[in-house]
C-alpha cells in the first residue's frame, strides 16, 4: 500500500512511515516529487528493489555500519505487479542532483515486469556513498544509487516470502 493511501486510511500509521523523510533538512520534498510518465507523487508508488536485501545489509555492515539484523522484507512474485504501471526509476550518481530536485524523465522507464531480471551485485556508486559517509559520521539512506522498481496501483502479498536481510540466500 502507497504511503499517501495509509494517509487517508490511518494518521498514526502513516506518521510513523513517512517520519524517515524528516531526517534530512530536503527529504520531506521528496513526499511531492513527482514521478515522470507515471503522473503520480513519490508517495503514490511502491518502491521495490530489483536487488536481494542482503547486498544492501553486507555493503552497509561491511563498511562498519549498526544496523538491525531483523529487518524483515517481503519478496513479492512479479506475477503480483502484472496489472500495475510499472517503471524502472535510474537512480544515478552520475544524475541525482538531490531529493528537492525534479526526477528526469530520461531516467524513468516503463517496465514489462514479465521481463524483470534480478540484479545480483550492489552498484559500486553506492559501496562507495557508504563507506564516504560512514567515515564522515553522517546520517544517509540505505538504497542510494541502487535503480528503484515504482509501482502504481495495488500490490499483493500473496505468495510473497517473508526474508530477512540479514540471512544470505
């Protein structure tokens, strides 16, 4: 479920999820970004990785990072996505200009989710945005540089394995 639907279903739900887009004097711009070709807000999507989420939890701890080590994920069949407009958003170093900025649209691409091919290896952009703000003491997300999956309309869990990305499979 989009965050912007739990706003209108559950206040406190909605205010405990989006609170991770205060940590950051620009992230709360990122609740009206808007998503080209989609014609939708950051908010209006589900954002999924194209990657298993213990490469991001081995890039993090590698380089000295605390992090949960229950942080549970869902895996969800891309047959779940099939009826949903589906977009591969290139989340680049090369291109991002920062969360108060406009998403291009030349990084924003329909995506048949029948065609989707995991990805095996975390971007080496984003090893490396770890390890230099890690050693700077900084405060910084988890998923930078890594191509997120926007997916508009409803998302089912059915089916959907439960994984912990701390445990390699």
């Amino acid at each position: 479920m989009s965050l912007n639907k739990i706003k209108l279903l559950n206040s406190e739900l909605y205010k405990q999820y989006s609170k991770k887009y205060y940590d950051h004097p620009e992230r709360p711009k990122l609740l009206e970004k808007e998503i080209p070709k989609l014609n939708c807000l950051w908010n209006d999507v589900i954002h999924l990785l194209p990657l298993h989420p213990h490469l991001v939890y081995d890039g993090l701890s590698t380089v000295g990072v605390k992090v949960k080590t229950d942080l549970m994920f869902y895996k969800i069949p891309t047959k779940n996505l099939v009826n949903n407009k589906n977009v591969v958003y290139l989340y680049s170093k090369e291109k991002y200009i920062g969360p108060a900025e406009k998403i291009n649209s030349e990084d924003v691409h329909f995506k048949d989710i029948e065609e989707y091919e995991e990805m095996y290896e975390l971007p080496i952009d984003t090893r490396n945005y770890y390890e230099e703000e890690n050693k700077k003491g900084n405060k910084f997300g988890m998923f930078p540089f890594i191509p997120h999956i926007l997916s508009l309309g409803e998302v089912s869990i059915i089916d959907a394995e439960v994984i912990n990305w701390s445990e390699n499979k």
